[in-house]
C-alpha cells in the first residue's frame, strides 16, 4: 500500500517487517531504498540498472537480475527462492547489512571524497591555480546518516587542504507537506 511520506523511523519499521525488497527500477544511480534495505539486514532483488551493483554481491546479500524482457518471471523465481529458504533469506540479510555498513561508512565516503578533493587540486597546483571550492550539502533525513558524511567530508577537507578557498553550504531538507 502507498503510505505517502514517511519519517526515517517508519521506513526502518517498514523494511523490518518485510521478508525481500524488490528493487524494481530499470535506471537507477545509487539506489537509496535499496542501501536502507539491506541496512535492515534485508535480502534485496533487484534489476541489474548499473547503480546496484555497486551495492550488492549477487548470491551473497541478494540476487541481481538482468534487466531484459523476462525480467518479471526472473523477478518471481528470485523472491520465490528467497521465501523458500529461511536459511539463505537470514545469510542474505546479514551479510547486505555488514556490505553496506562497510560500504556506505562515513570513513570510507569521507575518505573517498578526501582523495576525489587532492585529485582535483593536485591537477590545479600543476596549472599554479588556487581552486575556488564550494561544498554544497545538508542533511537527508535517510538512516545512512547523511548528516555526519557531510560534516566528516567538510572538516576533511579544511584539515587537509587548509590553501584552497573552502565555501560551504549547507541546508536542511524541505518538510514535504
């Protein structure tokens, strides 16, 4: 059923009650609902449409379908497998919570956005530029904790790369009415 907007602690009690999360979009970038599901430690199939993958191990923490005409039967025989088996449902789950735990860390966004960073300024240092940044960010209201990444990417960034003009803005999500 369509709940409409929902806060970040009704979509935690949502996925907790669920068995599978389909994923059902064929294009997607990163696939947030599919992060917050496997978050919950719940099996995820979903369509193969390039952002997943970087999420799920396919036969692992879930099962990745290609995206093509059969792709409802596929979809069907994937859920009907899950359901199937408790045991392969419960390894699932775990190990989707520890990838995305790993994956979406603050550590690991903080420290990949450092080096994207010195990248960028290291490339201006050669061309004797002084780089003009401007971190545009705020706080979602998901339970990957969004909030923090952007406060660990800032300081970061000033700690490291104290001689660039740093400009930053950040704003709270608009209440959706």
């Amino acid at each position: 059923s369509f709940r409409g907007t929902v806060s970040p602690e009704e979509v935690r009690k949502i996925f907790s009650t669920q068995c599978v999360y389909l994923s059902t979009s064929r294009e997607e970038g990163f696939g947030l609902t599919v992060a917050e599901a496997m978050l919950s430690a719940r099996p995820v199939v979903a369509v193969d449409n390039g952002g997943v993958q970087d999420l799920i191990s396919s036969g692992r923490d879930g099962i990745i379908i290609s995206n093509d005409y059969s792709t409802e039967q596929k979809f069907s025989d994937a859920v009907h497998s899950i359901l199937q088996d408790e045991q392969m449902a419960q390894s699932f789950g775990k190990y989707a919570r520890e990838r995305i735990r790993t994956y979406c860390s603050n550590s690991r966004i903080v420290e990949e956005t450092l080096v994207f960073f010195k990248k960028i300024i290291s490339e201006n240092d050669e061309k004797n530029k002084v780089p003009n940044i401007v971190i545009l960010g705020g706080a979602d209201s998901t339970n990957v904790g969004d909030e923090a990444i952007f406060s660990g990417v800032v300081e970061g960034i000033r700690k490291e790369i104290s001689h660039c003009s740093i400009n930053v803005v950040a704003r709270k999500p608009e209440k959706v009415q």
